[in-house]
C-alpha cells in the first residue's frame, strides 16, 4: 500500500505517527487580536513595539536569538499578509527587533487596509543551538 495508502489516512484526519514534543525550535512569535480595526501606520506602531518587548522577553528567557524577523498582517476580511527582513547578526533584544519592525512596517502596502490582527515573529535561530546527536559536523553559513 504503501505511501498512497498514507496519504488516504492522512487526507481522514487518521495519522499515527507518534508526537515528538522536544525537538528543535524552529520559530517564536506572539500576536493579538484588536476588537477595533487598526487603520494608520502610526496607530500600528506603539502595538508593534508592545508585541516586540513580549517576544524579546522570550526570546531571553528561553536562551534563544534568530535572523530573520516577520511581521503578520491580518486584515479585517481576514487575508493576511507577511513580510520578514533577515538580519546578518543574531538578536533577541527589544532595541533591535523593533528598528526591524521599524523597516518592514515602512515598507508594507498597508494603504486603505484595516488590520485586525498584528504578530511579531523571529527565525532561523542560531546553528549551534540545534546539536546534533550524532555528532556530525553542522555547516556554516558564508554571510
């Protein structure tokens, strides 16, 4: 039967495979919901910041830091929409994932759009975090 019979258990919600809780963290986010709709940059920014210092807190409290920062955008018809900037140092400060949020919310395309939802999110976390069990050597990135 092989993978298509799989794929038939898979597609019914049937998945048997057991649940391996303590892997490798892969990302970190936080969001909120708003009960009204954000409409300005400006008004977005001070959430951002508060949605920043909760991830940072994390981020520290869990030992990690990452590259790469995302910002979700969910709007009132519930599209969303995410952009991310990828940074060439390691971070998990406020200061800093706020300047980055800083960047992608500058660059966004949130004209005439009104945001339910906003979240902030961090990834590609440091290489020598993810040990590797067999002790295989990990490779490096060039930038």
């Amino acid at each position: 039967m092989g993978k298509t019979y799989f794929y038939y258990q898979i597609v019914r919600g049937i998945d048997n495979r057991p649940v391996q809780p303590n892997r490798a963290t892969k990302s970190v986010s936080v969001e909120y919901t708003y009960q009204e709709d954000l409409i300005t940059k400006e008004a977005m920014l001070p959430e951002l910041e508060a949605l920043c210092e909760r991830l940072a807190e994390r981020l520290q409290r869990h030992h990690l830091k990452g590259r790469t920062i995302t910002v979700k955008f969910k709007f009132h018809d519930f599209t969303i929409m995410t952009r991310s900037h990828s940074l060439s140092a390691l971070i998990n400060d406020k200061e800093n994932i706020i300047q980055t949020v800083n960047i992608i919310l500058k660059n966004a395309p949130l004209e005439d759009k009104k945001v339910r939802l906003l979240g902030v999110g961090i990834s590609n976390f440091e290489l020598a975090a993810e040990k590797k069990k067999d002790n295989t050597p990990i490779q490096l990135k060039l930038f």
